[in-house]
C-alpha cells in the first residue's frame, strides 16, 4: 500500500475507529505498513486504548521511584535527576523573564499566583464534533463569527485570564523562563521536545472553547492555516486588513502575496516569476513528503526528543517543529526583537499564530493517522506528563499528555483536505535532474573532503565534511527494524538571536565530493526566545534526521561514507560534530 493511496483512502476519513481488535492485524486502512513484516510488537499502544502497556514486563519509573503515578499540580517528585514525567510548575514562584535581545523583563506570569487545581477531564463522546477548516476557504459568514470571538476575547479585561493578551501570556509561561521546574532549577520549556505538539494541541484546545463560549457557540471551531497545499501557501487574506481583528501590524509585511518557500531565511527575496513560485511549490511538497517518510518509524525525528521532569531543556527539535519555525521568521519582522511572530516570547499575541499551529496539529494527526494511530512513544515519561491551563469554565485544570493524543478525543477534527505532497516526487525529481544538467557544464570539478574532526567549528561557511555510515547496503528487514540517523550534534546558537542552516546529503564520487550539494536532509532553524536571566546565553541543541529513503533515492545505499553539507543560511552557528547511527524503531528516544 503506498503512502498516497493511504492518504487518500485514510486521512479524507477523521473517524478512524479505534478497534483494540486490531492489534495483531494492523494491514487495515488506519495502518502503514512499512515493511513486509508486522510492523508493530504486542507491546505497543494503541491511542484509543490509552493505558501504557507494559515495557517488557517492567515499568521503569515505577521501579525507581516506587510511585503509582499520581502527579497532582503540587506534587513533587523524590529526585529529579533520574527522569520522571513533567509535572506543572508551582504557580507562586513565577518570576520575571529577560529577552536577550531587548534585556528588557518580559512578563509571563499568568494574571493568578494560586488556584486550585483540578483534574482534566477530557469532553465526553455525546459532546458535538468541532471541525477545523482550512483558513483560505473561510466564506464570509465563517470570517465574521470568527472575527467576533477574536473581537469579544480583545474586549475582555486585560487582567482577565480569558483575556487575548493573557492568552498570548500563556505562551510565553511555558517557554520563556517565567517557571523553574518543580524542585530544579531548569526552567520550564516545552519548545525542542516531545512536548512541543501536545502542549500546543492543549493550548489551543482550551483557546477554541473559551473562544467559544464567548459567542456562545459550542460548536464554534478555528480555522488552520493549510500551508501544505498549494493554495494555502499564503498568508490566508482574512488575517491581513488593518481594520480586522485578526491582523497584526509587526508582520512583515512583503509577504502579505507572496508563496512561502520553506527554504526562507532572513531577508530571502521573494520568489516572483510564475516558474520561481512553480519551483517552491515543488520544493515546498517534495520536502514534506521526505519529513513524513524519514520520520515515520521514529516519532522523535517528527516530535523531538524524549525531555524528563527536571531536566535542562533538551533543545532537539523534531522535523515539524523545524519546519513551523520557519513560518514564525516568515511572518514576522525582519529587526531584532523580532516581535510578534518571530520571537516566542510575543508570538502569541498574533492571531495568525493560532491558524499556524492548527496546522502543525494537523501534521501530527496526519502522522498519527499514517502510522495506525500507535502511539507515538509509550514511555509513561511523556504519557503522564502534565501541564497547566485556565479553562473554558474559568477552572485551573491538569493535563496530561496521554489525553490528548487524537483530536476526536478532544471532541475536534480538520476538515479533510487533499494531501498535495504525497505526489509530488517525480514533479520534483525532474526539477532535481533539470537543475543539475544545468550546471553539468562547468565540468565535473571533484573536491577532496576531509572529516569532521572533534574540535568544534564555526558555522562561517559552508561545511563540507566526510561522514562514515555505519553499515551498508541494508536490507528491507534491517530498515524496518533500525532507521539511519544523522546526527549534528553540539549545535550553539545565541538565545536572542535566529539562526538557520541547512543538511545536505550526497554521494560521494571515488571518495570525492561532487559538483552539487546532493539532497537536503533537512534544517535547523531557530526563533529567539527570552530566556531566565540567569545561566548560559548559549543554546545548545542538536539535530537528528533521518536518512534512509534519500540515500535510496540517490543511489547511495552501498556507500561507505557520505558527503554531508552544512549549508549556513543566518545566525551565528557553531557545529560540534557530525555522525551516522542505527536507532531502533523499538527506542522511543534518539
Ligand atoms: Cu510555541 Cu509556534 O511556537
């Protein structure tokens, strides 16, 4: 069954039942299969089941710490340093954050110190079905009532935790350094992480209803910016006029009708011949295609890696996460701070964040969707991970990671829209080959490469370096049971500042570097965050991507080394090293 044949026939239908039946007969329309195996062990979870089985026979946490599970809003836990699920900050020790751009003291308090806290409890089967519409189809009735909830949540007082600005507060509550963790002195983050799709499906979960309960419509749903299909690679027009409550003045606004290349750094031209849009467009789908299939065995290359209660920040960013922020820089403004969109301390003060992120969702549930709704990763780490949101009752509640895992158990779905990219490889393989005859001309010029080395090195130019992989010409069987990974790891970039580079990955000829850069692998890029005060002003991340279909397609499966290109785009970069290694598809962390 191939990945469009699936898309069309599975996606189109958001009422995936959830036969726990399916178990051991997972070749149905809601699974992929990736190999010719059975994909999945016994030990696996299925979404609609919700309860981790067990790892092998032991529950790992509960073995250390000798608890049941229970994690309420105060609850500590005994010793952080082992890893245990995240569990909400302590709401009376807020503190100020500091941009590192501005120095100025952000404020990302929320409008309350204490509340009591109660346990979510996710809506019930009879409660009507919210559907997500794609922004660019809005008809003028669906734009009017939107723009009237938008309107009434601006209208409220700025204190008033409903309030938009409070709403756009919460954001930065959770990843600027307003909290330390409980019991550590790590700051609460859930950008870089497993934790970044459920903590903004959760956020704009509760933005949806409380937006609904101020016109009085349970049915009342926001609209996704659908920035995967090629109408929708525009900033949708509704968010632009000035007068609409929807708009935000700070974006930049050259974008207002231009497509969105997905490549975009800071201060890139706009594409603007019918054959440059053509070309993106292409680009633009051809790249999604390979986040979904390089992605699809390893959730941690699509979500980010595994983060534990107390621990640093892990600053691993999956390829979603990547890819959105792309648009935070496209949107917003060009000069430091880059405030809104461009700096997460502000982003959500604008309304375009929320259609953004809808479709960042949407991603998840179309990866979900395409992997038979198994779960993600079924360490209890990330399952009873919680966190904290003022609801559509006015009620401080306690999410847990393991209630949000579909949209229909949310009582949400999105509106079925045609998936443009799962067919667009040989589109873009003639692109590939037409653009590489092109410069064929200039002789075949083959340049030596040396290794990474294990110094650090600074990102001033391109870095050309030769990586060995582990193994070569893998079977079928060996793919399904371990994905290739390269690893950049010791990734140094400046909080404040933005930062982009870009992975390519070639053939090497006789040991020798070729003409062109090969196919991109995928980016790092970085959005600007404020950040504690205190502590180190450097970032550092890593960047895992997966591999095992490009070589494929460049015919690279029996090589013993690779040809690996850093290609800087902005910011100041510092790599720590390159390498190639076997994950496997049992592991839920990289
Ligand atoms: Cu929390 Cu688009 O970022």
């Amino acid at each position: 069954m191939s990945l469009s044949h699936l898309a069309t026939t599975t996606i189109s239908n958001p009422t995936i039942s959830g036969n726990p039946l399916r178990k051991s007969t997972r070749n149905t329309s809601g699974s992929v299969r990736l190999s010719n195996r059975t994909p999945y062990t016994s030990c696996e979870l299925n979404k609609q089941n919700q309860e981790p089985t067990q790892n092998g026979g032991i529950d790992r946490r509960n073995v250390l710490l000798g608890l049941g599970g229970v994690y309420g809003a105060t609850a500590t836990i005994a010793n952080n340093a082992i890893g245990a699920p995240m569990v909400p900050p302590n709401l009376a020790t807020c503190h100020p954050a500091t941009d590192d751009e501005t120095k100025l003291p952000v404020a990302c308090c929320p409008p309350y110190s204490s509340a009591t806290i109660v346990d979510f409890k996710p809506p019930s089967s009879s409660e009507p079905l919210r559907v997500r519409k794609a922004a660019h189809k809005y008809n003028s009735d669906d734009i009017a009532k939107f723009e009237a909830a938008i309107a009434a949540m601006k209208a409220l007082p700025k204190d008033d935790p409903w309030s938009f600005g409070q709403q756009a507060t919460i954001h930065c509550t959770f990843c600027n350094g307003a909290f330390d963790q409980v019991n550590s002195k790590n700051l609460l983050q859930i950008h870089g992480s497993w934790f970044f799709l459920p903590w903004h499906r959760y956020y704009l979960y509760f933005w949806e209803k409380i937006l609904g309960k101020l016109i009085g419509d349970e049915t009342f749903a926001i609209p996704f910016w659908n920035w995967d299909s090629p109408k929708g690679m525009y900033l949708p027009k509704m968010y632009q006029p000035s007068s609409s409550p929807l708009s935000d003045d700070t974006r930049n606004k050259d974008h207002y009708s231009s497509v969105i290349d997905y490549k975009y750094s800071m201060n890139d031209p706009n594409p603007s011949t019918p054959a440059q849009i053509d070309e993106v467009v292409t680009r633009n789908l051809a790249e999604l295609d390979s986040i979904f299939k390089e992605t699809l065995q390893l959730p941690a290359l699509f979500m980010g890696k595994a983060q534990r209660g107390g621990e640093a920040a892990a600053n691993a960013q999956g390829r979603n996460e990547g890819l959105h922020n792309v648009f935070h820089q496209w949107v917003g403004p060009l000069q430091k701070p880059y405030h809104n969109m461009g700096n997460f301390a502000t982003a959500g003060k604008d309304p375009v964040f929320y259609g953004h992120h809808g479709n960042v969702d949407r991603m998840w549930d179309i990866y979900s969707k395409l992997r038979g709704q198994k779960v993600e990763f079924r360490d209890p780490d990330w399952l009873e991970s919680s966190f904290i949101f003022y609801d559509e009752n006015r009620q401080v509640v306690n999410v847990k990671v393991k209630d949000c895992l579909t949209p229909e158990s949310l009582r949400y779905s999105y509106a079925p829209e045609p998936l443009a990219w799962t067919t667009i490889r040989r589109k873009y393989k003639k692109l590939q080959n037409a653009a590489q005859t092109r410069s064929a001309g200039d002789s075949l010029k083959l340049k030596p490469v040396s290794e990474f080395g294990s110094a650090p090195r600074n990102l001033t130019e391109p870095i050309q370096v030769l990586v060995q992989r582990p193994k070569t010409s893998r079977t079928k069987n060996e793919k399904a049971d371990s994905v290739e990974v390269l690893f950049i790891d010791g990734i140094e970039v400046t909080h404040g500042s933005t930062a982009r580079f870009d992975v390519y990955v070639a053939k090497p000829i006789e040991g020798l570097a070729g003409p062109h850069n090969g196919e991109l692998a995928g980016s790092f890029v970085k959005v600007p965050h404020a950040h504690g005060g205190s502590g180190a002003h450097k970032n550092v991340s890593s960047l895992e991507l997966g591999i095992s279909t490009l070589l494929e397609e460049i015919d690279a499966e029996s090589s013993q080394k690779l040809v690996v290109t850093l290609l800087p785009r902005n910011g100041d970069v510092v790599v720590g090293g390159v390498q190639i290694r076997l994950v496997d598809v049992d592991d839920d962390d990289l």
